[in-house]
C-alpha cells in the first residue's frame, strides 16, 4: 500500500496505514519526512469543533506531563504518550490529497505496544491468566500513581485506551482528551464504557479518585 502525503502543520508526513480507531479520531501510523521520525497520527473522523477542542486539550495535557518536576520523570515519561515537538504539536491542521482538510495530534511510535487490552480481553473471553492480570495490574498502577502525583486524572481508564507490549511486560496509557488537573469534575464520557468508572464519578462531583478498570481472571 502506497503512503498518502499530507502536510501537519507546516511538515510533510506520510500516513502508511490506519492502525486503530476511537471514539472520534482515527490512528494511522506514519513518518515525519524530515526530519525523519516514525510517528503515530491521531486524526479526527468528523473534524467538528467539539473534536479539535479534545485533540488541543489532549496535547495540553500531555505537554504538563513532559515538564513533570515529579520524581520518576526519566522513566515514566517513556509510558505516556510524547508529542513530537516542531511547527505544530497538538491540535495540527492537516491537508492532504483531494482539498482534504483534518485536525491530528502527531506522537512518537511506541514499537511493539500492538494490541490493547481491549483485544486482550477479547481473544480471551474466559478471562485472564492470574499471572498475567498481575503484570497488566501492576504496569497500569505504576503510571496512574504517578500521574496522579502530578496531580492529573486520565479520565478515561478503558480498556481501549491501554495498550500492552506483551514480551515486555509493558502497558502505556492513550486517549489523554478526557484528563483533568485533580479537583476538577470529569468532562465527557464515555456511554460504551460507563460501568468502567465508579457511581460517584457519574454524578459529576470532583474527580478525586480514577474510573475503575474491571479485569477478571480465569
């Protein structure tokens, strides 16, 4: 399959493929064609305004989290998403071919991180190996402990939202539209997936605790 060309910001990339789609953004994996950089593209399907607010927010976010003063910074910054630096950052236009025009946020590619726990859960339907839900567990709490220490809630701890590296043992956190500095009530979320967050998020008050993930063991 043959790259598209569009332009981000004031950059030319090429798309190589969609890997993934959410809520309202497709992920295509891609390359920033100079300076070279393997990238991922989180583009808006139906670019409304309500969409490039979230894809700005997002990238807001995630640019406190690389300034972190927190300890840990060196290596919790690898686990959450980086976006790359340069003419635009966060809530990009895109044009491409036929007077397309887009919104994205560009991040650097995470090798091996193919799968989320989403798939997980659906290749095994019976549930998890004990040993294995321990790891995912563990991975997963890691970086929302230290993201919390950074005084950020995700808001949107989903399955579709973790992505696990399984020979490594590794599980990063995506979909950062939703996340809020601690004390502030939690913003959209999502009907598909409202038994994931706790009854007391629900009804709006402050976000001082994270949405629950349910994971079961087999």
């Amino acid at each position: 399959m043959d790259p598209t060309s569009v332009r981000i910001g004031n950059d030319p990339y090429d798309l190589h493929g969609k890997v993934a789609s959410g809520e309202f953004c497709d992920v295509y994996y891609g390359s920033r064609v100079d300076p070279l950089e393997v990238v991922t593209v989180k583009l808006a399907r139906d670019n409304t305004q309500d969409d490039i607010d979230s894809l700005n927010h997002e990238a807001s976010i995630l640019k406190i989290l690389s300034k972190s003063e927190v300890q840990g910074f060196d290596h919790f910054r690898h686990l959450v998403p980086q976006v790359v630096e340069g003419s635009c950052g966060g809530g990009c236009n895109v044009k491409g071919p036929d007077g397309f025009v887009g919104t994205a946020n560009v991040f650097r590619w995470k090798s091996g991180f193919h799968y989320t726990l989403e798939d997980v859960c659906r290749a095994y339907p019976q549930g998890l190996d004990p040993r294995a839900l321990v790891w995912i567990w563990k991975r997963i709490l890691e970086v929302l402990g230290w993201v919390h220490r950074n005084k950020i809630i995700h808001g949107s701890i989903t399955p579709q939202h973790i992505l696990i590296h399984p020979r490594d043992h590794g599980a990063v956190r995506v979909g950062w539209s939703r996340a809020v500095p601690v004390g502030r009530p939690l913003g959209i979320r999502s009907t598909a997936y409202e038994t994931f967050y706790p009854e007391d998020t629900l009804a709006g008050p402050p976000t001082n605790t994270m949405p629950a993930l349910v994971l079961v063991a087999r």
